[in-house]
C-alpha cells in the first residue's frame, strides 16, 4: 500500500475531504502492486510502445516491452528519445546513431505536437491551490530510482572543480606548480620550452589544427596530466560526498595521489576491518565500499561515528612519525627483488601509515587584514548566485550556453568544437547545451545530471550560473543548486504542447522548491519562441499562466520579470532580437533584467559559514582543498577553521577566487580554500567550516517552519540543505500557521498537515551516536521522503 493510500485510510478531519489520493503509477506493467497508470497515461504507454518497436532496429530486437516502457516513462513518452537509448544500450553504436539522427530529422519534419482538448481545458481552468500540487509527478517516481543521489559527474564543469573539457579548471596555483614542473623537464629533456601559463580560455580548446596558433595550443606534459585530458594539468581529485562510495572509474588519478590498498581484492572470506584497523590502514580515497544499498547517500548515517572512533588517532603518535619516515625511506630504495606476501602486506601497513601522513608543510601567516576594510576598499562588484531551473529540456542549459557564447566567456572555436563533437553523436542541436553539460552520460543522454557553475560579468555584477537538471530524478541536485542561489532564472518551453507539459512536470516544483528555499526575485525566460513564429498571443498566454501561479506561491508580482527569448538562436539574451515578429517586445533582454537585480545583501559581519560543495586533492601544492561559498563572515589565509561535524581544526594555506589567488574573501564570494592541518576522513561535501572562536553547533534535532507539498504526520524524511543530506524523522507537527501572518491558527498539535499548508515541525535526525549535524537558523532545508519532495521551508 502506498503511503497515501495508508493517510485515506485514516481517519481524516473534514478538511481533508477534497484530497483526491496519490500516485505510485506501475508504468512498466509489472503488477507489483503499484497503482495503474492514468487512462492517458496508458495510452500514451502503448502507443509508444507500438512506435518505439516499429522504430528499433533488427539488432535491438531483443529488447523487451518492458525495457521500452521504462525508457518511456524516463523520457516522457518521447519516441526518439526512447529509441536512442534503447539503441545506445542494447544495440551496436554506429547503426543506433545513425537511426536516432533519422528520427530527429523525422521529428523536425513533423514539427511540434498540438495540443490535445484535454490540455487545453485544463489550462483554461482558473488556478486553484489544490490543483496546484495535484498533478505535479513527485509521486510518480519508479521505485527502483527513488532517492538516488548521483553524485556529481567527476571532474565537473566551471569554477567547482571543472572544466569546459571534462577536466577541471586549473587554479593559478596550480597552473604555476605544473608550469615549473614542466619547465624543470624540458630542462632535463633540453627541449625548448614555449610560454606555459596561458589564459583558462585558451585551455579549453585541443584542437590544434591550421590556424589555431600556438596561443591554442594544450600542454602535453604527460606526468602532470592524465592521458585522457587535453590538457596538460594536474587534475583535482575530488573527494566523494560518500566516503564509504568507491572513487568513479573515470575519475582521473593525480600522480601524487596516495597508494591504493587492495584491501578489497583479497579472495579470502574476512570479517571487516575494525574501527582501529580501518583508521590506521586504510586508504580513505580506496576505502572499499561498505553501503549496503545505492539509494540515498546518508553521510551523517555512514560517518557519523567515524570521527569518534578516529578522534584519538587524529594526529599522529611518535611511532607514526618513524614508521612513515621509514616507510618513505624504503620508497626511495628503487626496485628490489618480487615481493613475497609477508612483505606485500607490510607495504600495505607502510603505506595505510603513509595515508595518515600529517601535512608538515609551514603553516601560511596570516597577514591580519582588517578584511572587511579591504573589501570596501576594493570596490568589488556585486556578486550573485542565480540558479536556472525549469521542466526537462526546456533550454535551460543551451540558453546558458548562448549566453556565456554572446557574452565572449566560450569563444567560436570551443562552439565550432562541440557542435562537431554533437553532430558526430547524432546531437548536433546540443552544441551550445555542452558548454554546461560537460559528462559523458549528460552529453549522450542530452540531460543535465548535476549543477553546472560557471561565471560571468556585467558592468555592475560578478555572476555564478548555477544550472540546475530538469529531470525528477535529479531533483536532490537541482536542490543543492537553489540552497545557493540570491535569484532563478526558471526556462519555460514555449513550443505547442510542451509548456503545458512542463506545467505538469517540474515547472511548477521547481520554482516552488526555490521560492520555500528563500529566493524571492525569478526571471522567467519564455524560451524557444521561434518555434511558434514569436506569437505575442502566446508569449501573453503563458504569462498570465505562470505569473498567476508563481504569485501563488509567494512570489511578490514585483519581482517577477518576464523575457520573451530563443535560447538558441540568442534573441533577447545578451542582444535584442531582430525578428520580425518578435518586434512587438520592447523591454530589456536577459542579460539587462539580470544586471537589474538589486545587490544581494552580504552578511559580512555575521560568523563565518562556509558550507563545503566540493572537496579534492590536488598534489604537493594543494594537498587538500575544498570549494564552496561563503554564506556569511570573512576570511583570510592563515586563519584557523574548524570543520563540522567532526570537530576537526584546520587552517587556510592559501586561497583562490576566481581561479585567482587572494588573501581574503567575504560573504558570498566562492572560494577555493586550499587547507592544511586536517585530513581527508574529516571532511565531507556538505560539512560546514566556521571560525573557532564562533562555531556553528552540531544538532540532533531542529524546528522548521515548513510548506508542505505533501501530506506530512510523524513520518521518516530525508533532510537536505544544499549538497548536504541525512536522515530523519518529522517528530511532531507542533502547530498549523496563518500563511499570511505566521500566527498558529486552528487545533495545536495536529497530527496530520496537508499540502499547502506552512506548518511548524520537529524533526529529529537520526545521527545514531554521533555528533549531529551542523545546522543552524536560517537555513534554507528540504524534506524528502521516498524520494518525494514533502516539504520545504526554513529552520527556526
Ligand atoms: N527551437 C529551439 N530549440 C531550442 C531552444 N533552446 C533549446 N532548444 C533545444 O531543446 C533541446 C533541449 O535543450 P537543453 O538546453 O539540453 O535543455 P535543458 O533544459 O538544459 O535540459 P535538461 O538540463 O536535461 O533539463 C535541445 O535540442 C536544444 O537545441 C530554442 O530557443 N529554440
């Protein structure tokens, strides 16, 4: 039975009377006891069905109704998308893709869908709350892809860690430790050294053909990058926000990077290592892997306990010292006779030692700056974080590539590169998409999987991108996205038929999610209008449509803006459009409403809080280094942190702000924060830095004031604030509020909220023994459970 089928079962007040039930839909057909598709549903499942095989090549004949009907309700009933995949995956490459660039160019030949009378009915139905949540699919949901938390696709793309080539971005710092290193062998080697350091930019581009010039030309040290890299970089191995989750296999391996212990290779039957043996022998990067299941990455369920028992072991003993010292020595002694088991074992001791290795280099001075003067000093622009959300495929990433192609962040040459790359993968209408999409599995599945960052500039404000996936399934990331987001810039698809769907779908989660997460200002990009000849009927349409419901959901009318735009062809992004038909539109084009935010107010004389979004390894330079953005306070190098939840003290060896080295940051900045003092164990993605003298606690349990999506009583949930997440249980519902006046209205206690509501609530978060979570007010959380968004609202 499913949990909404249990809540009818109760004994509900009156005022539940109008629910109308939940969806747990069988869509593959199975029978196992989920409820039955909708009429439409089903029809659309069969007819697909019907199409998708009549589509497939003899060598995919083999694939089975029910691998179609699950690659149909993942694409939402799209044929083509279904076929490709389908190919992709059970059929030989070179003929799928050949079948799939037919039926894309079958598909532009048939043009767009129209609406059906059904649609066209509900859209002209006035907007009432409870329709409102009614058919949003967070209850659609197949079971077996509840709750996955992917993590992000290694190493990613923009000022995080990544790069417009699937190779992160280099730091200055880094690129200066490659640029020695590579001078320092080409003086070995006598051969002649072209200027290393070049522009970020450049780097993003391998091709070398005619007139690429030397200035585009990549590094091709190949001890200081991996092969599959063009470029020539150390790559910053980024630690996983699980630590118990084995490294991907794609993820590049620095040369620096510490030993892997097999420990998991061994073919005898052993009990599992002891909280001892794992602290002193481990490898945390090799750790194997101990989850049980692939749902849900639960950091604080896994790791809770494991600064307790590492606490004692947190530096090193004297006899730690020797044994690694030695061990070291023995490293240096060359190649000596095969190794016998005994020995091979002892270097596997030597080298778990070595894993503990104490970062010994000097600790960076700090130079005392009065920080908050330097930053008035500096006249530094505005700063703000705006998140891009919207239905799947809407546009969203290929009108953030446009923008980033028209604002001269990506230059032709890196577009002419990826449309290549597209049209060779059947994709060709991707090519602006990859200047965000940056994995393999985004790029040939045409999805976002996780948040994308990268920066732009205006004359008045530094912006990030945070942009986030379209798909249900990515839900937890696009999350992480809005916890850090000042404003939204939600993409609607305007073509026939699929604005309706993407009201059905994430549309209208998304910007309810970002508006209970705190963002007040949403951008509303009325995207591929070309496709409808740049009707102003239907730019009007869809205006009062959505500005009807976004008022609904909190938003002030003041700040809702809207843009009639085509993200591909670039009309109304970063220039006007010069369309014809789209000349009945006078106002500002994206990037003029963008740059019309007011400045996003920094808490710079609040305690520090850095929450981590990102952690890796990047050699001898940069040992340990983490990324993230200053929610509130400054700092500078040499200050001391303190990492929770596990209580551990680090210090800033050095710091970086946009790629740039920097001696201090403030409220709001994103940094990379390269630390010393601290090892890997103790930090996760999702754990908070904060000063010292003025940290944030460590608690087990917290009152939010929520908006409830779904029905809530004393339940399970999942608890996310940004990339961080754990697990708990809503422990009571305390009072019911006025959502105009926040005042408790009606019986105390009640036992169930229904959706809409804004609800006060208990949870208690299960961190069994450990030292609980570091979470304090405001924070912005989400309340997730069976991978449904349940509620979301701010701590109190
Ligand atoms: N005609 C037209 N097509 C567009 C426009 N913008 C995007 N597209 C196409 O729509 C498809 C999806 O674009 P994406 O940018 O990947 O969509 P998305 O919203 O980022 O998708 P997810 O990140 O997976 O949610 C691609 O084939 C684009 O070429 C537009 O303005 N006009």
């Amino acid at each position: 039975m499913s949990r909404h089928q249990a809540l009818r079962n109760l004994d509900l007040d009156e005022e539940l009377d109008d629910f109308d039930g939940g969806e747990d839909y069988d869509y593959d057909g199975s029978g196992d006891g989920a409820e039955e598709l909708s009429e439409e549903d089903q029809e659309n499942m069969t007819a697909g069905t019907i199409a998708v095989r009549a589509e497939l090549p003899p060598q995919a004949s083999h694939v089975t109704d029910k691998q179609i009907r699950e690659a149909l309700w993942h694409y939402y009933y799209d044929i083509e998308k279904s076929v490709g995949y389908l190919i992709n995956t059970y059929a030989p490459k070179p003929k799928a893709q050949k079948k799939v660039k037919a039926q894309e160019e079958k598909k532009k030949a048939q043009g767009y869908r129209l609406m059906s009378d059904e649609e066209e009915g509900r859209c002209s139905k006035p907007f009432s709350f409870t329709d409102f949540f009614k058919d949003t699919p967070w209850l659609n949901v197949p079971l077996e892809r509840h709750a996955i938390m992917i993590p992000p696709l290694l190493p990613r793309g923009g000022l995080l860690g990544g790069s417009s080539d699937g190779a992160p971005k280099m730091s200055k710092l880094q690129a200066l430790a490659a640029a020695r290193k590579k001078k320092a062998q080409e003086q070995k080697s006598g051969s002649s050294s072209t200027g290393v350091e070049q522009p970020m930019a450049d780097l993003t581009l391998s091709q070398s053909g005619p007139g690429s010039g030397s200035k585009d030309k990549t590094l091709t040290d190949s001890t200081s990058a991996p092969k599959s890299s063009s470029r020539g970089f150390p790559i910053r191995k980024r630690k996983d926000s699980n630590p118990h989750e084995k490294v991907p296999k794609d993820h590049h391996e620095p040369e620096q990077s510490t030993p892997d212990i097999p420990m998991d290779t061994e073919p005898v039957e052993q009990a599992e290592p002891s909280d001892f043996a794992t602290t002193m022998f481990s490898n945390t990067s090799s750790t194997p892997p101990r989850r049980t299941s692939s749902l849900f990455s639960l950091p604080y369920a896994t790791t809770a306990t494991a600064p307790t028992s590492a606490d004692p072991f947190a530096g090193p003993s004297p006899d730690d010292v020797v044994i690694a010292a030695q061990s070291k020595a023995a490293g240096k002694g060359g190649k000596g006779p095969p190794k016998t088991n005994g020995q091979k074992r002892t270097d596997q001791i030597a080298n778990g030692v070595e894993a503990l290795k104490v970062d010994d280099t000097p600790r960076a001075t700090s130079k005392n700056l009065d920080v908050l003067a330097e930053f008035k000093k500096s006249m530094a622009k505005n700063a703000a974080n705006f998140v891009v959300i919207g239905h799947v495929d809407a546009g969203k990433s290929t009108l953030m590539g446009r923008l980033l192609y028209d604002l001269n962040v990506v230059d032709q040459r890196t577009i002419d590169r990826y449309r290549k790359e597209a049209e060779n993968m059947g994709k060709s209408s991707f090519a602006l998409a990859w200047v965000l999409d940056q994995g393999s599995e985004e790029r040939s599945r045409g999805v976002t999987i996780d948040i994308a960052m990268n920066k732009f500039e205006t004359e008045k404000t530094s912006f990030t991108i945070l942009d986030a996936p379209g798909h249900r399934d990515f839900i937890p990331n696009m999350i992480a996205g809005a916890a850090q987001a000042d404003f939204a810039v939600l993409v609607i698809d305007a073509s026939s038929g699929n604005f309706e769907s993407g009201l059905k779908g994430q549309t209208k989660e998304h910007a309810l999610l970002v508006r209970s997460m705190g963002v007040q200002r949403i951008i509303i990009a009325v995207n591929k209008l070309d496709t409808v000849s740049w009707s102003q009927e239907r730019f009007t349409e869809i205006q009062n449509q959505v500005s009807s419901f976004l008022t609904t959901a909190g938003f002030q009318a003041k700040n809702i803006a809207f843009i009639p735009c085509s993200g591909l062809l670039g009309d109304n992004i970063a220039r006007c459009s010069t369309e014809a038909a789209a000349s009945w539109y006078k106002g500002p084009t994206l990037v003029e409403e963008l740059d019309n935010s007011e400045p996003i107010a920094r808490a710079l004389d609040k305690p520090l809080r850095l929450t981590i979004g990102d952690i890796f390894r990047g050699g001898v330079q940069n040992p340990l280094s983490i990324s993230g953005r200053i929610e509130s306070g400054s700092l500078q190098t040499g200050d001391a942190l303190l990492a929770q939840p596990a209580g551990q003290k680090c210090f800033i060896k050095a710091l970086e702000i946009d790629q740039e080295p920097a001696d201090w940051a403030v409220a709001g900045q994103n940094v990379v924060v390269h630390l010393s003092g601290i090892e890997e164990q103790y930090l996760k993605i999702g754990d908070v830095l904060s000063s010292p003298s003025n940290p944030i606690q460590n608690i087990k349990q917290f009152t939010a004031k929520v908006l409830a999506f779904e029905f809530l009583t004393p339940m399970q949930v999942d608890v996310h604030r940004g990339r961080l997440h754990a697990p708990g249980r809503i422990k009571e519902i305390v009072a019911v509020l006025d959502k105009g006046t926040g005042i408790p209205v009606g019986k105390k206690k009640p036992k169930i909220a229904k959706p809409g509501m804004i609800v006060r609530v208990v949870v208690e978060l299960d961190v069994g023994d450990g030292k609980g979570v570091p979470l304090e007010a405001p924070a912005r959380v989400v309340l997730r459970s069976n991978g449904e968004t349940v509620a979301a609202g701010l701590l109190e």
